[in-house]
C-alpha cells in the first residue's frame, strides 16, 4: 500500500522523530547540487520528443538519457532522506514502485502516489520541489528541477541496462562444473554456488541494483557467521553472477545446516532442456561424489538472502539458541551479577521507533565485545512505568525488588565473533521467539512483508549501520524515593555521554566489519567510508526486491528464457494456464511471488513450469 499525503505543506517535511534500538537515527541529508554538463541538459530538454526507439525494450534512448539524469539528481539531492532513512515511510526515491501512480488527487486533496506519470503538475513530487520546500536544506537549481518536471512529463521512465548478455543456464553450470574441477577432491563436498544470473539477465535491473545485490548476499552470509573472519562469496564468473562459498567459512559444515535449507528451496531442478545440460549436471554430481551431492548445483541469491535471514534459517545458520540463559552462558554474561556488582550500563526510554511503550536498554561486556540487552513492555502502567521500577528485572534475592519493572519481551543484539552483529527476540520468560508480538513493536516500512518484527531481517533492516541514538530519561527523571534505591538508579544509569561513547563505539566497529563485507560488492572506494552510508540496507532492499509480482521478463529470467514472446506464446498454448500463469500472457500481467514460490504438492509452481517446458525436472529435498 502505497502511503497516502494529506496535503502539501506549507513548509518543509519534517522528519520522523523518534530513536533507540529499532528506529533510525535523525542524520542531515548530504546534500550536493547536481552538476549538469551541456549535452545532459539539451537531451532532456527534447526528452519529450521520442527518438531513436529501441525495438527491443521500446524505451526511446531520449527517455532513457532523461531517466539517468533525473534519477541521479534524486540520488544525489533526495536518496539519503528518501531511501536510507526512510523520513517518510515506505518512499525509496529510487524504488519506482514507491514513487509512481496513475490515480489523480481524489477532490479532498489527499494522495496516493508521488509521481502521476505525464502529469507534473498533479505530482506531489515535483510540487514539493518546485515550491522549494523538498531538499529542506538547499533547493534544486533552476536546470534541474526542469530535468524532473520533463521526466515527469515524459512518463516518468526508468533507467534499464541493455549492454549486459544474457547467460543461459548451460553457461551456469559450465562454470560451477570449471570451478569444482579445480578443486581438491576432498574439498569439494564443502563447496556450495549462489547465482545472481536471472537478475543479471533482467534488463530492468540496473548496474547500481545488481551491486546492492552482490552486496546483500556477503552481508547476509556473513551475519550468520560463527568464523572470526569476514569471509564475502567469490565470483567465479566475469560478469559476477555465480558465487562460491565454502560452508566452513560460516560454521555451516555440519549434517542438517545446509540441508535444512535446501528443504525450503523451491526451484531445484535437474535440466532436461538440452544433452549438453544434463551432460554438465551429471559432470557435477561425479565431481562431488554421489554421497555428497544434494541434487541442487546452485541456489538462487535473492532466494537465500530473502529467507535465510529469517526464522527458521536464521536460527539454523546463526546458531542462535532456544533460550536466553544459554546465549548468556556461551557468550560470558551474567546479567543478575552485573546488577549487583554495577557493572552493567542502563538507558530507559519513554518510546522506541517500534514501540509505544517503555524499553530499558542494558550494556554487558561479553566474550566477543558487544552485547546489548532490551527489556520491552506490554504497558506503560503499572510495572511497565519504568520511572517508578526502573531496577528489574524480578530475579532472586534482589534487594530492590519493590521498585523491579516486569517485561514482556526484549531484543538481544550482539557481537558475532568477526565482529557483524546477530539478533534475538525472547518473551518475558527468556523463550526464543520468531518474531515480536505486534502489541508491542511492529516496524511500519513492513520489511518483512508485514508489520511484525522478524528476527533477523527486521533487525538488520533497522540497525543497518549498528546501534542507533537513545537517550535516556531514567537517571533525571526517577520517581523513586528509597534512598539506596535512587542511588542504585544513580549508578546503573550513567551519564548520557557515557552511554554515547559506548553507542558509538559499537557503531564504528560494527562498521568496520559492514565495511569489510560490502565495500567491495558495493564498489566502494577505500578512501571514501562515507559512501557505505549512502547505499540502503542491502538485505532488506533485496527482500522487498524479491516480494514484488513477477512480470512476463522476470518469469522468462528465472526459467532461463531469454525471448519473452516464446514464453507469452507456451503460456497461451500450455498447461501454464492451468497452473495459474495465464495473467503473464496479458499486458501488464503478473504472478504473485508466493504463488509463484509455493508449492501444493512436493513441487513448487516454479518447478511445475519447468517441467511443463521441459526445462528441467523437479527435485524435491
């Protein structure tokens, strides 16, 4: 659902205010005037006359010039509020989905979309920016601000990215056989592949979104990691579009891990679809041995990033455990100890951005550095008023249990040993939990693809550059009168500067280690670390990616068709009707995801349109 404005305002948008552990930090846009050169500018000011029409896209080169223009004056002046932080939620400058609409203001003013394509002067968008109040800091110069009302006017078109060949599925596991040839016999069982090939082969994915791709699936592997070493997948083709990891690079060796991903995966298949395939698969299973072959040659990356991240394979793969008690046993901490010896540091806060209600946030040190511990609340009454019962939890033998609050819940993130950050979310008994109850934190951009916090997804999603800014209102604001009591509140609640420095501390190193992941999937040069923090979270970009309909290109792309016209034409002559994939023939049709995802037998849609194509045969783990 895309957010609805109530009006223009009469001056600028404010940002979102709110902070601590789930909502993002208030930071000033980076600003930038975009510098135009002569030939940007007399293209878009014709880019309303179609030239030069590509017969293969129908994209007229003028309006895609206009396009990459515009799309970089939003990038440059607009992403940072509008797309990393999110300032209004769910608007990505850069997502046209988010942007783009065709339903005209409705006669109260209200809006549905920001961009009615053809139509500026309908478009809040360009309303905002022509009044000047959008970017808050420094208005767009004169030329472009004409550069968006022309690309507005024009149909708001997108960048697409033609020069990119397409690689067929033979040429896949021509380079996974290649690779594994070359490696030793006894290693090999280890070895495991993840493709970016049918995104690659989608040509309305651009260059910049295929390297938040390649960016997501090293952090993701990697925040799930038990190794000491960020180790990111190496690309084992040109185009980087196949990935190898090594299972003992993550801890993820063992019998079951990689298995119990497998049992999710739905578009396993063995190719049928010509000799030279299957003669490269069966190459594959000799090179592995028939004992460690699973079947699967590769799994897809946006699949893995888009699930592995989330309950139950983000338990598996990270290890996190069923209870807290024995998180606290394996990485040092002792909370009650901490308590009484003084030895922890609180904030508590009156809101989170997830949360209506009280949180306590508790510092430990732990065997692998940082270990932050959240208590969350049901209710602000009672022993949910943290100003009166800031000293909880209830445990044994705790002297000040007349003013201990009692939780509903709470968030643990902590210190990976290479140094990334892994999450968990228990109730008030300590239990493991796949996700928060909604009456108590919720995320609003619905990352998850609704508006529960997932463990994991959710989390990296909202502390995507590490712990975020809280300020806490305990140690001023107590209401407790017992003497050792308030002095206890004194000595557990330090003084806002301290709880910075050790806010900030955690946020560089978690940095560090982002940076190691990343930077180069990225493109990042190493003398500009800023620059990560102009990029969106990587893995949740490529989930909500991964969410949306597939349209007639995406189907073809992950079946390996390259002519979308041959499949239109199976779909119109073939039991793809009877499968639900008839709406991919019409024009502007699409499959949900899920659907295409799901499976009713022992096989998914997918792989049922494989087969039906004879593209290859379902395999079933």
């Amino acid at each position: 659902m895309k957010p609805t404005i109530a009006m223009i305002p009469s001056g600028p948008l404010l940002p979102m205010i709110g902070v601590v552990m789930c909502s993002f930090a208030s930071m000033p846009a980076n600003i930038q005037a975009h510098e135009n050169n002569a030939e940007a500018l007399d293209t878009a000011h014709e880019a309303t006359v179609l030239v030069s029409t590509n017969a293969e896209t129908g994209v007229s080169e003028g309006s895609a010039e206009l396009a990459k223009n515009a799309l970089h004056i939003l990038r440059q002046n607009c992403h940072r509020c509008h797309g990393v932080e999110f300032k209004i939620d769910k608007m990505n400058v850069l997502d046209r989905d988010s942007l783009v609409g065709d339903v005209r203001p409705s006669a109260d003013g209200d809006r549905d979309v920001y961009v009615i394509p053809g139509d500026a002067e309908s478009s809040l968008l360009w309303n905002v920016i022509d009044d000047e109040h959008m970017p808050p800091k420094k208005p767009l110069a004169d030329d472009d601000k004409q550069i968006i009302r022309k690309w507005i006017d024009a149909g708001a078109p997108w960048e697409t990215d033609n020069s990119r060949e397409f690689i067929d599925d033979v040429d896949v596991l021509r380079q996974i056989s290649r690779h594994l040839f070359d490696i030793r016999k006894d290693e090999r069982k280890f070895q495991r592949y993840l493709t970016l090939t049918h995104i690659h082969n989608n040509r309305s994915v651009t260059d910049r979104d295929m390297r938040i791709y390649r960016a997501a699936l090293s952090k993701a592997v990697n925040s799930m990691s038990d190794q000491a070493t960020i180790k990111p997948p190496t690309p084992i083709d040109d185009a980087k579009t196949i990935y190898n990891i090594d299972l003992r690079h993550y801890g993820w060796q063992e019998f079951g891990t990689w298995e119990a991903v497998l049992e999710q995966y739905p578009f396993g298949i063995k190719p049928q679809s010509s000799i030279e395939a299957l003669e490269i698969y069966e190459k594959i299973e000799e090179l592995y041995g028939s004992a460690n072959f699973d079947g699967v040659t590769s799994i897809r990356a946006d699949w893995f990033v888009a699930n592995a991240t989330r309950p139950p394979l983000y338990h598996t793969l990270t290890g996190i455990p069923e209870k807290l008690s024995t998180l606290l046993e394996r990485v040092g901490v002792d909370v009650e100890k901490n308590f009484r010896l003084n030895t922890s540091r609180r904030a508590g806060l009156f809101e989170s951005g997830v949360s209506g209600q009280n949180r306590l946030i508790e510092y430990h040190s732990s065997t692998n550095g940082t270990f932050w511990l959240s208590y969350d609340f049901d209710r602000n009454a009672g022993r949910g008023n943290l100003a009166r019962f800031p000293l909880g939890p209830k445990f044994e033998d705790n002297e000040f249990d007349a003013e201990a609050f009692e939780h509903a819940g709470g968030e643990i993130i902590f210190n990976l040993p290479n140094g990334l950050h892994a999450y968990m979310l228990v109730d008030g008994e300590g239990n493991r939990i796949d996700e928060g109850p909604v009456n108590i934190v919720w995320d609003s951009l619905n990352i998850s693809g609704s508006p529960l916090i997932v463990n994991g997804l959710s989390c990296m999603s909202c502390h995507k550059h590490g712990m975020l800014d809280f300020t806490d209102f305990v140690r001023e604001g107590t209401a407790v009168q017992n003497p050792q009591a308030r002095r206890k509140v004194q000595e557990l609640f330090p003084e806002q500067s301290e709880l910075d420095r050790a806010r900030e501390s955690t946020k560089q190193n978690y940095l560090q280690h982002l940076w190691r992941a990343v930077a180069g999937e990225l493109e990042l040069s190493p003398n500009d670390r800023d620059a990560l923090l102009g990029f969106e979270e990587p893995i949740s970009r490529v989930t909500q990616l991964y969410a949306k309909n597939l349209d007639l290109e995406a189907a073809a792309c992950e079946l390996g068709i390259e002519d979308t016209d041959l499949l239109r034409n199976q779909v119109f002559s073939g039991r793809l009707v009877e499968l639900g994939l008839g709406p991919l023939a019409l024009e502007g049709g699409t499959v949900k995801r899920a659907f295409w995802d799901s499976a009713e037998t022992t096989s998914s849609v997918f792989q049922e349109a494989a087969s039906s194509l004879r593209i290859g045969t379902p395999i079933s783990n």
